[in-house]
C-alpha cells in the first residue's frame, strides 16, 4: 500500500531519492531566498519541480540581460557602465517571473503553514523506512552543523547528507558549471601568489555572482532540514510507542 494512502494530510513523504516533508516556516524567509534567486524560494518549500525550472530559467535570463555585471558595476558605483551593458529585452522579461516567484514563495509558505498545522493535529504514521531499486532512505538523526559544512565544502553536498538527492546533485553540477564558467578557481590561484590584477582580468563578474546565493543558500537549507528532519524521527518513534507500546492499564500476571 502506498504510504500514508489512508491519511488525509501527511507531514511527510519519503522516496528513494528524497524526503519531502512539510513544516512551519516564516513567509518572509522564503520571499528572501526568491529575492537572492527565484526558484529558491520554492525549494525552500520541497517544491522541486518549479524550483529548479525557475533557477534554470533565472539562469538563462540573467545570463542574457547581464543582469549580474549590471549589479556588480551598480555596488561598486559604476552606474553609467551598469545601464550600459544591461540588455532591457531580456532585462523586463525577468521582472515578471521574479516578482511571481517573491509573491509565490510568501503565499505559498503561509499556506503550507496551515497545512501542517492540520496536518500536526491528524497525526498519521510516517513510514521511516523505505528500500527501492536504486536507493534506500530511512528517517535518522542528523548533525545540522554537519550539513552545513559540508555544504561550505561543496554546495550540494549537504543536501545528499539530509538525502535530498535530486536537489543535491542539481547544486552540485550548478556549482561545478558556474565555478567553470567565472573562472573563480583560476582567480583564487592567482590571488594565492600574488598576482591580483590577473586574478581580477581572468575573472567572469557575471558568472561569480551567482556563487554567494549558491552557497549561502546551501549552507542555511541543509542545517534547517536536518534540525527539521531530526524533528520529524522524534514525531515517528513517539507516533509508533504511543500506538504499540504496552498500555499502561495493562495487568501483569502473577506468579505464585
């Protein structure tokens, strides 16, 4: 049977590729992380589908527009060299989808809230275990600071830690893709030895900015699952032991 088939509203689901799990959050947190990257705000939300279709899509435009070197030149006070590479065609289709994904994130975390809220009430098992073809997932404690370190190392590495699998390996070919395209390791060598003005010649602005929301993002998201995940075992082991533990009105035989 199909896990939690028979509840109503489940708090969480768990494939061989991710736990997708809902829990309170604040609306103005995730309308944040659409404001860094649309399509991060949905992820926030395990909405992986959308998320990474915006991020994707985010990309491409941002790309297009020079969006990324109009706000580097605009943070370093270069304002005539900002309006000058930004390509407006590109520039006002990204407005559009970027404030639907700042209103999309807010509206829909307070919906989700409210779900959970409902859901929290309902209690329905949760099956912690699950063994597939190609995985297996099961519900255990997880260090949040490890995950986040790990995701400082690597972003993406900390979302495979909290097996979020599909997630993970999308940040990390992102990452590999966006560090290849900015030439940002090429720079920190040469930063390294002393050869500043090359690092800063060698360097791609447009491609570099997108690596601070990367890692931050990975960083903040991997600790909060892992806490929220740490919270989900403890709501399990309690379901199951007040469902099947012996009941405390049970009366012991006595030997004579």
């Amino acid at each position: 049977m199909e896990q939690n088939a028979y509840a109503r509203r489940s708090r969480a689901y768990l494939s061989e590729l991710s736990t997708n799990m809902i829990h309170l959050r604040n609306p103005w947190v995730t309308a944040f992380w659409s404001v860094v990257e649309p399509g991060l705000g949905s992820l926030r939300q395990d909405r992986k589908i959308i998320g990474l279709i915006l991020i994707l899509w985010a990309v491409v435009v941002n790309n297009e527009a020079h969006i990324n070197l109009a706000l580097s030149y605009s943070l370093t006070g270069h304002f005539d060299l900002a309006r000058h590479v930004i390509d407006k065609r590109w520039f006002l289709l990204y407005v559009a989808v970027y404030v639907f994904s700042i209103w999309d994130g807010y509206r829909g975390t307070i919906d989700v809230n409210k779900l959970y809220v409902l859901a929290d009430r309902e209690d329905a098992p949760i099956q912690p275990f699950v063994i597939k073809t190609l995985d297996l997932n099961f519900l255990d404690r997880r260090s949040p600071w490890l995950a986040a370190a790990w995701s400082a190392l690597t972003p993406g590495l900390g979302s495979l830690y909290v097996h979020k699998t599909i997630q993970g390996l999308f940040f990390i070919a992102w990452t590999i893709l966006v560090m290849y395209m900015s030439h940002c390791l090429q720079a920190v060598h040469d930063t390294t030895i002393g050869l500043f003005e090359q690092a800063k010649a060698v360097l791609n602005v447009q491609w570099f900015m997108f690596l601070p929301g990367i890692y931050v993002f990975n960083i903040y998201d991997s600790y909060v699952a892992a806490v929220e995940y740490n919270k989900l075992f403890e709501k399990e082991q309690s379901k199951w032991l007040r469902d099947h533990y012996q009941r405390p009105d049970f009366k012991m035989p006595i030997h004579k």
